[in-house]
C-alpha cells in the first residue's frame, strides 16, 4: 500500500478561513484530512484490509497479461532475465507485505 501526503488550501470550518491541510492518502484514497493551523481532523472510513486484498488480487490477475506483453515485446530480454528475477520475487512480495502491515497496524492504532 501506497501513503501520500499532501498539503492543500482548503477553508476550515473551525477556522473560518481558508488555511492549509494536509491531506493523507492511502493508494489513490483520501484516509485523512487535517488542518494544519487547529489540527482538526476528518478521518475517513477505509477498510484496509480490503484496499490490501483489492491490491494484490489486482496484481495476480494482471500478471499474466503484464508476463504476455512482455514476451511479444522482447522474448530474450525475458528469458535472461527470468531466472534472475523469478528467485528475487520472494524477496520483493516479502516486503510489500511488510509495508503494508505497517500501514494497516499505524493507522488501526490510531483509530482505537
């Protein structure tokens, strides 16, 4: 999973002015809104088990249209790089799960 933060211009009801915000994402979804001047915030519901499965159930069904593309692009490219690539993936897949459950577990505690 993805965390972007951001800061925008946005007017504040607590404020009633237009004051900075920083706005957090989770992958393309706002999670958070917080102004920067009163430090209100707006939390939104996010089930983020379910952007997890949603994520990763997009990348294991695209992969063999990615793998494809791949094979009318460049066949030998593919084949050198396979092997290499093939014993890595464990590794990568590893650490997505642990940075997502680093995501999950930040923002599960601070809703408790």
């Amino acid at each position: 999973m993805k965390v972007k933060k951001m800061e925008a211009g946005l007017y504040c009801v607590h404020c009633r002015e237009e004051v900075n915000h920083e706005i957090t994402y989770i992958n393309e979804d706002i999670k958070r809104i917080r102004c920067m001047e009163c430090g209100r915030t707006i939390e939104m519901n996010m089930d983020l088990r379910k952007e997890f499965y949603k994520e990763l159930y997009e990348r294991i069904s695209t992969k063999p249209t990615r793998v494809t593309k791949e094979y009318k692009e460049d066949l030998s490219h593919l084949l050198l790089s396979f092997p290499f690539r093939a014993m890595k993936k464990p590794y990568r897949v590893l650490k997505e799960v642990h940075s997502s459950r680093r995501v999950i577990n930040t923002y599960k505690l601070k809703k408790k």
